[in-house]
C-alpha cells in the first residue's frame, strides 16, 4: 500500500509509544451536574489525555468525532494553525494511533478536514486505520454565501468516515436517517396512520403479472404499456381486500397504487452529500455560539448542532460513548448529552473552562439553542471536569511511590490483557482474563500498609489473594500472575503455584 512520506516521520510514528501516563485529577468546582452521568471535560494536551484514558477506556469508544486544525495558514486565538505541513502530520499521527486504539470493534471515526490537508489525511488514515476500514468520504456543505475573496470560494468540507469493523460490516451498526421527504399524509383516515402511495408496476413483461384490474368507477385497466402490474393477481386481491393497500388515484379512476405506511419504513442510507439545508453550516453554528456567549470572538470555527446530532444519530444509540479531543467550543459534548450519550471531550485551551464549562452548565440548565426543541431536551445530566495531573511514571519509566491502588491497578490490568479495566479497587484481585488471574499488592490494598503486611507475596497474602478467585471463579484452575514489592516464597513454589511474580515498581513499565 502506497504510504505518505515526510521529514520527520520515522521519529512521529513512534511518538505515542513515548508519551507518559498521566493521573487525570478532577475540578470539583468547574464539574456540574449528576457527576454519574458518564461525562468528562479534560483540559490539557490532547495527546498526553488520550495516552491516560487508555487503561479505562481502550476499544469501549462507539464515536469519535474530531476537528482538528485544517492547516490553512489563518491565525486562530485558540489553536497554532499556521503549522508547516511537515509538522501538522506529525502531530496528527500519533493521536489517530492512540483514537485507533480507544474505538470500539462496532465504531467509528469521523474526522472533519478542509481541501488543503483532506487528501494527505486520507493517506494517512488509510494506514493507520486500514484502506478496508475506510467508509466515505462525506462532504458537507459548510457555507451557501458567495466567498468572492477567493479565486474559487470554498463552500464545503470533508468528514472522513472509518470504521475498525470495514465498511460493509459497520452497516449493521450505523442508524438510518429519518425520511422526511415522503410526503406521508393520511387522506382517507387510514387507522394504520398516515401514508405514502407508490406504482403497482413493474419493468418488463410477466405472463402471470398480464391481467385485468377494474377500478372502483367501473373502468378496466392493463398494466402501463411496457410495463406488467407489480404482482400477481392473488396478490393484488389480498393487497386490496384484506389489507386494504390499494389506492386508485384521480377519485377512483387512476391507476393502483399500493400504500406503504409511515410507522413500516425504517428511514433513509446515509448519502456522501450533505447538504446545510440538512445539516446545518457555519453560519448556523456562529448564529448558535453568539445565542450563547453573546460574543462576537467566542469561537472562530464551530460546527452546528444539527451536524454532530446527524452524525451522533448515525454512529451511535443512547447511552453510547462519544469522544472528541478536538472539543473546540464544546459542540460535541453539548450535543451528546442532549441525546442522552456518554461523552469526554478533550481541550486544551483555558476556554476548556471559560466557554465549554458555561456552555455544558447551560446545557444541563435545559437551554433550547441548537437542537433541543427537535430532540426533546429539557435539562439533566451532568459532567466532570478534569486536568492532567503528574505522570504516572518517573523519569526512570518506573511507578511513582505516591501513585494510588486503583490507578496502577488500571494500568497493570491493560498492560496484561489489552482491556480497560472494571475494578472496584477493594481487592488484590484485578481479575482473570483468558484464563489467567491477575493480581497486584500496593499500597496497602489488604489493609496493612508495612511491607510484609500486604505489600509481599506470603502465603499468607497469596491465600487471600486465592479466596477472592474462587469468589470469582470457583472452578479456576489456571495460572496467576502477582506484582508485589517482595515475594517471600521460593521459586519451587511459585512454579508449583503456577505463579509469575513481578516486581513493583521495577516490572512495571510505561506501556508502548
């Protein structure tokens, strides 16, 4: 496969194995709401915030949607746009690695991009994703006014669809959009409710689809010519008298139409055009920030409400996770909880605080700005707002003495099996995946926080460690892995154990 070659691109792909695991450290004064809710607002470096919620979050994200910088030279108050395109790629490289690993198997990404990076991000998401993942490539109508400043104005974007299951298996978890261009209209007072007529014709000769249909004014018709009706005559006759589908247009004396009802019709595939009348354009998304901030230079580059709620709709169902780490003026969050999803938005500016906190606490208020009234909202929820706090690893890449139980314990769970980690903290015991346990003594998870207390491999602490599998998984039988400070039982033992112990802090490292 083709791939995208730049200046420094051996030293970008190696970026994210390099970033350091970050303790993520909540501002209870800048959260609001239900605090349950499942909603994280995270100010700080998006990259070093993707890095920390691997070991919570990896392969649990349903929508990822990002807006990153385009690139193009103008100057933003909140973002360094004017990169070289050298250095917009290095930076774009590692923090798709890192998304690539937070999505789900039934997810998707959607980046939206302008003409000047669109192609070269293409490229590189087609090696990073996979050409196979690749879904479409929508474009969005962003603007209808004339921009005659330009040699040819630019009137669109692009959103760069890519989903980890491939295009054609994704189809069975992405959403129709609503067809609200049928006409559905309930004329006669069907008690089915209202409805659509569509031809009862087809292309083509049929012997058994050649017969004669008389209307209700007395009329006898043949099928259209070149044309046969659109099924056979028991058919038509169990459509007409026991369904009641049959519509005869022009008061009776038209030809049979066959009614397809508004509650049966699931809704519309997604098309690759989208059109502002549709999905909203800038001028709806400024017009929607000035009804909030009443500020002219509140955010130079927002995306309406009606695009992400489009999107959020297509990718996802309540209750899902959505992420973006491009959070911006907080569109995607707002619009997420709006309809009842999950969300974490990553910003790195000080508006993190200054406008997507006011924006999500009017939000939780029940604003009606944007999407509300379509979908309903009145109010709720809630979120957590968080900033990076230290690494969770030393200079050296060892833990960190003042590191709590539940964060390694987080970390030491996804370095071992690949998966976010469930835990309640109250217990040695992480869990036991592929049939291997897997447990860890730190800071005085038993109890006792002097070395030989709890921190050690006794047998003492080994048979707790043993009761609470069998709690677990009373059958087990499989091998145990122990990160402890000390292990005080011979290696005669630990292999009849079947036992691998590893040292803390020594034996955990900063996972690439």
């Amino acid at each position: 496969m083709p791939i995208l070659n730049w200046l420094t691109r051996d030293e970008d792909i190696r970026t994210a194995q390099h970033v350091p695991y970050r303790l993520l450290e909540e501002v209870p004064d800048l959260s609001a709401g239900d605090g349950g809710a499942g909603n994280m607002l995270i100010q700080g470096d998006n990259l070093e915030a993707l890095k920390a919620l691997l070991p919570f979050y990896a392969g649990r994200v349903k929508c990822i949607y990002i807006d990153p910088p385009y690139n193009t030279g103008a100057a933003f108050e909140h973002y360094d746009d004017n990169l070289e395109n050298s250095i917009w790629l290095g930076t774009i490289w590692p923090r798709l690695e890192l998304l690539r690993d937070l999505l789900a198997e039934d997810g998707s990404l959607w980046v939206n991009i302008d003409d000047r990076q669109g192609h070269y991000l293409k490229v590189i998401l087609d090696e990073v994703f996979g050409r196979s993942r690749f879904v479409a490539n929508v474009v969005w109508q962003k603007r209808t006014s004339r921009e005659n400043r330009k040699a040819i104005g630019s009137a669109h974007d692009h959103i760069l669809v890519y989903a980890p299951a491939g295009a054609q298996d994704w189809k069975k978890y992405r959403n129709l959009l609503p067809d609200t261009d049928k006409g559905y209209a309930n004329p006669d007072e069907d008690p089915k409710g209202p409805w659509r007529s569509i031809p009862f014709s087809a292309q083509g000769f049929r012997a058994n689809q050649m017969y004669k249909i008389t209307t209700p004014t007395g009329d006898v018709l043949d099928p259209p010519k070149g044309r046969c009706w659109g099924a056979t005559e028991p058919e038509f006759l169990r459509l007409r008298d026991i369904e009641g589908r049959v519509y005869f247009p022009k008061n009776g004396r038209g030809r049979p139409r066959i009614k397809k009802y508004q509650f049966e019709e699931s809704g519309l595939a997604p098309m690759t055009w989208w059109t502002a009348a549709d999905f909203g354009d800038n001028q709806q998304a400024k017009k929607e920030i000035l009804e909030l901030f009443n500020d002219e230079d509140a955010f130079d580059t927002p995306k309406p409400e009606k695009l992400i709620e489009r999107i959020l709709h297509i990718a996802t169902n309540p209750g899902d996770l959505v992420l973006d780490s491009f959070l911006g003026s907080g569109t995607t969050m707002a619009v997420a909880i709006k309809t009842g999803r999950r969300s974490i938005g990553i910003e790195m500016g000080e508006h993190a605080a200054t406008y997507c906190v006011p924006r999500l606490r009017k939000v939780i208020e029940g604003e009606q700005g944007g999407v509300s009234k379509t979908v309903g909202w009145q109010g709720g929820s809630g979120f957590r707002f968080y900033r990076l706090g230290p690494p969770v690893f030393d200079e050296e890449g060892h833990i960190r003495q003042d590191i709590r139980f539940p964060v390694l314990a987080a970390h030491v769970w996804f370095s071992e099996t690949d998966r976010p980690w469930d835990g309640s903290g109250d217990s040695p015991l992480l869990g036991i995946h592929d049939g291997r346990a897997h447990a860890l003594l730190y800071n005085g998870i038993l109890g006792d926080k002097r070395p030989g207390g709890g921190n050690v491999l006794t047998r003492a602490t080994l048979a707790l460690i043993r009761e609470d599998i069998a709690k677990l998984a009373p059958d087990f039988d499989g091998p145990l892995t122990v990160y402890g400070e000390q292990s005080r039982l011979t290696p005669v033992t630990l292999d009849r154990e079947r036992i691998t112990f590893k040292q803390t802090p020594y034996d955990v490292k900063a996972r690439a």
